[in-house]
C-alpha cells in the first residue's frame, strides 16, 4: 500500500526542469528540511504531479490527521526511527530458510524481531491512541491491529523472549593459546564456557560491531574471531538449531510493509512540521477545498510562501480568480513592484494544492491544476545555442503543446528580449491560443501594449475573456497590490527612474 496514492501505477504528470527551477521548488525543499536525504525525498515527491482528483484528496485527508495530531507526530518520529533501524536491516540481507547460516547472522535476525515486535506493537498503540481519521491511516490502523490480535505476535514474542534466555546463558569463555618458539600463535584451545562474566583487561568490541562484508555477505575478518566464532557455534548447535526453525516460521511477517512506508511516513511529518512553523510565524495557511467537476478556482488572500519563509513581516496579500468567464490576465507595472513575485506566489500555490499540501493563502477553492507550465527568464547560460528569441520559442511551443483547460501557465516577461514590435506581435498570438483554448494563464510583461488591447483580444474566438491587471501605485509607492487596469507607462517609468535615482532633477542634483 502507498500513503501517496490509492492505487498501484496510478498516472501522474512529471513536473519539467524549468517549472521546478522557475517555481523555486528547490528553495521551498530545503525551507522544509535541512538534511540532504530529506530534501531528495521530497524532490522525489515534488516531481510528480498526481491527475486524479481522489488522490489529491486522498493525501490531503491524511496530512490533516498529521495536522490534528501533534502528539501522534511527535511518537510516529520515534517510531520510523525503529523502522529505519528495520530498514538497514533488510538492505543487509533477508533470512534464507535453506542456506546455513552463522552465529552472528541469526543473532542479528533475532535482534531484527525483537525490534519489528516492538515498532508494531507501538504503532498499533499509538494509531489505537489517535484514531485518524483518512482512508489511508486507518487501513494501516486496521492492518497493524489484525496482526497484533491474531494470535501470531504474541507467540512470535514468546519465542523470542526464550530464545534470548538461552542465548544469554552463555556469559563467558576462556580459552589458550600456544605459541612457537617464535612466540607466533599456533593453537587455540577452548577452556570452556561460562554462565558469568570474566572481567576484562582489554576489549574485541570493534572487531565484533563490524561484521559486514562489502559485498554484504556476514564474515569475520580476524583470524583469532574466526576460531572464536567456529568454537561459538559448536557450543550452540542446539540454540542455533532452534533459532533457525523459528525464524523460518516468520520469514513473512506481513508487518514488514510498514518499512516500505517509511520515506511516505517521513514526508507528510516534515510537512506537518512545515506547517506548523509558518502558523507560528502569523502567516495565514489553508488546505484547499477542491472539487473536481468546478470550472473555477478562487484564491483569497493568496501570497508567495517563499516570503514567510524569509521572515517578511508585512506580508501583501491579493485575491485571484481563474474564472469561466475570466481565465487569462495580462499583468503589468513597474519593475520591483511585486509582479514576478506575486506570479510564482500563485504558481506555488496551484503546485501545493495540486499535491495534496496546505497552501498559502487564507482560503483556496476550485478544481487542482493537472499541470503547472512556466516560462521566466532564462539564464544566459542555456540560451547560448539558440539565443534567447530560440530558447523561447522551443519553451512556448512545448508549453502551448502540453497545456490544457486544467492546466496553469505562467509567462513571466515572455518575449521581452526581442523589439518592441516583434515582441508584441508574438505575444498576441501566443495570448489568441490561450484563449482559443480557455487556458488559464498569467502573463507578466512590460509589452504594455499588450494589456491595452484586450477589447481587440475579448472578440476572438475563446469563452473566457482577457483581463488587463496592473501592480498599485500610490503616490510613486508600490503597494504591492493588484488592481484591474490598463497600465499607466508614465507612472512606471517615473517610479522606475526614482527608484534608481535617474530622474532629471536627480541627476542634476548629483555632485560634478
């Protein structure tokens, strides 16, 4: 079973190098957690956009039975460190019923159930404690209870208990060794072994806790161990007889699956973590409420979390709708006044909600997005053998090719580097697919003629109309706030010029 999806081979869509880069994905992993092996997880799960609505929903039900639940958190964090500890057992190497095997790998296998029996019983008491409530909780719920009450367990845990009374019998062992001439060893002689401790005057304890090979079969490396180990096993034929004969009766526990579970278990308790530290912070969070059969989506209050993760104190948060009727908005305004920010803020938004997770904003409802297409600028770097209008027009083509009604594309100064004609010209026929289509879509852009030809664009073929948005200015202030308008260029420009101190007056009072 899987806590990220309700079924086997359930279909996804990969989310592209360029959409994870433009979102800052990157940044937002390793907001969520510092350990690199974290962070890969998490990429993992990021990469992959899930296209069923139930599955979003799925996975939503049991992040908030994480987020009900502090305590339960806190005890499932002790748990999956014994599942990690069962975890590294199994990369080892699993119980062979039909090849012999030594005294130190059926301790270890003992070892191995005592820890499996403790991790069950444990997270059959603290899911019993809890009670969660979502599908994929409480079939784990259901499936760690019927292997404590079916009568297995406890007799695993009899067996167990008898088998480490045995073992632990044997305290001690004295033994000689004869030397030749030379002084070189040349025999071991077992004095016999004891039920009480021989009190040391040195230690083998780092020879014994390194038994692995690196091909990963068991092995002992020193000569003297060697002997040791072979007297061992002959002193305990009857024990390790009767240890072989129980583990081979659970060679299969069905408990195990809980190991497979282990990165799915760490996942949703480093977004539970998440979240509760951007709450902590006074920033609004919310779990979207979706549908499936809504033709809309409504963020109220919406902002970009990579703010809250920065520690922004005054955060501005605005409303956005991708309607029926209104599904593609020309954005414009002054440079620095929110505009790129603001676009990735809803693009992480829509990726969030699309993956099951909180979102920020203070409420978040509509259908989840099955794709979210992006186009920034790119980095000099990777435009170098087709030249930035090339790099663009092989991004667009992929983008205009992959999207559709319930997917989000963000363009964020999309065709900007080409003149002013030629960039204008592509961009309206780049917006008359879009809208043809009734893709939804934010256009962030200084082709500011662009936004004044909505009328012309809302006569084209497409049910949802063109909205022309601008970024607020008050008193040559940014507000960081989005009004509905057709862009004001001599405010810009002027903002603009105070902003860098490259106005007439400005530059005249500066110093000869």
């Amino acid at each position: 079973m899987s806590l990220l999806y309700r079924e086997e081979d359930e279909p996804f869509i990969s989310v592209s190098d360029d959409t994870y880069k433009d979102l800052a994905l990157h940044e937002l992993c390793n907001a969520i957690s510092t350990d690199s092996s974290n962070q890969e997880l998490i990429q993992s799960i990021f990469s992959k956009i899930p296209t069923r609505y139930e599955t979003i929903t799925y996975r939503q039900a049991i992040l908030q039975d994480f987020l009900d639940r502090k305590e339960m958190c806190d005890e499932l964090e002790i748990i999956l460190e014994k599942l990690n500890t069962l975890k590294e057992f199994k990369s080892h190497r699993r119980m062979d019923a039909d090849r012999k095997s030594s005294i130190w790998e059926l301790l270890d296998y003992l070892q191995e159930l005592e820890v499996y029996t403790e991790t069950v019983e444990d997270m059959d008491r603290v899911l019993q404690l809890y009670a969660p409530k979502s599908q994929g909780l409480t079939e784990i719920a259901q499936r760690v209870h019927k292997i404590i009450t079916d009568g297995q367990m406890e007799e695993l845990r009899t067996a167990l208990s008898g088998l480490r009374a045995d073992i632990s019998t044997t305290k001690s062992m004295t033994f000689g060794v004869n030397f030749t001439p030379d002084l070189y060893p040349q025999d071991v002689v077992i004095m016999g072994f004891h039920n009480a401790k021989i009190m040391p005057k040195m230690t083998l304890k780092d020879q014994y806790d390194n038994r692995f090979l690196k091909n990963g079969q068991f092995g002992i490396r020193d000569p003297l161990l060697d002997t040791l180990t072979r007297e061992i096993e002959g002193h305990m034929a009857k024990e390790m007889r009767r240890m072989k004969r129980v583990f081979r009766d659970y060679i299969s526990l069905d408990g195990y699956f809980l190991v497979e579970l282990c990165s799915e278990l760490q996942y949703y308790l480093l977004m539970a973590r998440f979240e509760r530290k951007l709450k902590a912070s006074g920033n609004p969070i919310c779990m979207p409420v979706l549908s499936d059969d809504s033709q809309s989506v409504n963020m109220q209050g919406v902002y970009n979390i990579r703010l809250a993760i920065d520690g922004e104190e005054k955060i501005v948060r605005n409303d956005f709708v991708f309607s029926k009727e209104e599904r593609i908005y020309i954005l414009t305004g002054p440079n620095r006044g929110g505009k790129t920010m603001l676009t990735q803020g809803i693009g992480i938004a829509a990726f969030m909600a699309s993956q099951g997770l909180f979102v920020a904003a203070e409420k978040y409802e509509g259908f989840p997005f099955d794709r979210i297409l992006t186009h920034f600028p790119a980095d000099e770097n990777e435009t170098v053998n087709f030249g930035r209008l090339g790099e663009e027009a092989i991004r667009i083509q992929q983008i205009v090719k992959e999207a559709d009604e319930h997917s989000l594309v963000l363009l964020n100064e999309t065709y900007s580097t080409t003149c002013a004609s030629d960039g204008l010209y592509l961009a309206k026929d780049l917006v008359h697919v879009l809208k043809n289509r009734n893709i939804p879509c934010i256009y962030n852009t200084h082709i500011h003629e662009l936004a004044r030809m909505t009328d012309e664009m809302n006569r084209w073929e497409g049910t949802s109309a063109v909205i022309s948005i601008i970024m607020e200015i008050v008193d040559n202030e940014n507000t960081f706030r989005v009004l509905r308008s057709e862009p004001d260029t001599s405010s810009y420009a002027r903002n603009v010029a105070l902003a860098y101190g490259i106005t007439y007056e400005q530059m005249m009072g500066i110093e000869q």
